[in-house]
C-alpha cells in the first residue's frame, strides 16, 4: 500500500512555488522594460506622422514649419524641425531623421534604442 502512493506522488507534475515565483519575476521585469519601450513607440509613430505631413511642404524652412506646428500639436521632444534632414528626389521632397532613446533599467544598465525614419 505504502509503495502505491509514493508511485503516484513520482507521477505529479507541476511547477513549484519557487519556480512560479521566478517565472512571475522575469515576467514582471519583461512588462516594466515593456512599459517603458511602449511610449517611446507612440512618439515615434507621431513623429513619422508629422515628417510625412511636413514633407508636402516645397522648401526648407516651409517643411521645417509645418514639422514644428505638427510637433506642437502631438507634443513630442525628441526631435524638432532643426533635426531634420531635408531632401528632393525628383520632384518630391523627403523628409528624414534619426534619434535615440535611452530607457534606464537598473544601476548602471540603460537600454539604447535608435530610431530613424522617413517620409518616403
């Protein structure tokens, strides 16, 4: 009778309360990290808005302003009218830029994200 349950406890299977306790603390620092990529996504996608929407502009400082009323409106920092870079490729004109984003994670680790992008 006693080998019968001991042959039944070996069959179990699961996670132990140490092993559910890691797992949920490398989740939790995954969705912090997550947390704070998100919002540095959005402005990103604002920005790639706004450089489309300046590049129907014909000269340099009219792209320039309609980059800087767009950012006004969407209210990001990371890149302003001077950062760009302002091209004509035949007929259109393109508008570029590139930046980085620094995310502090923990003491002295920080995560480096670059973004660039263009309006073509």
């Amino acid at each position: 009778m006693r080998s019968m349950r001991w042959a039944g406890a070996a069959r179990q299977r699961g996670i132990s309360f140490i092993g559910l306790l890691f797992v949920a603390i490398v989740v939790g620092c995954i969705g912090v990290v997550v947390a704070q990529v998100i919002p540095t996504l959005i402005e990103y996608q604002a920005i790639l808005k706004a450089s489309k929407k300046a590049a129907e502009g014909t000269t340099v400082p009219e792209v320039r302003a309609i980059f800087d009323r767009a950012q006004s409106i969407d209210d990001f920092q990371a890149v302003n009218g001077k950062d760009l870079l302002v091209q004509k490729q035949g007929d259109k004109v393109v508008v570029s830029f590139n930046y980085e984003k620094e995310i502090h994670l923990f003491g002295p680790a920080f995560l480096l994200l670059k973004y660039a992008g263009s309006s073509s």
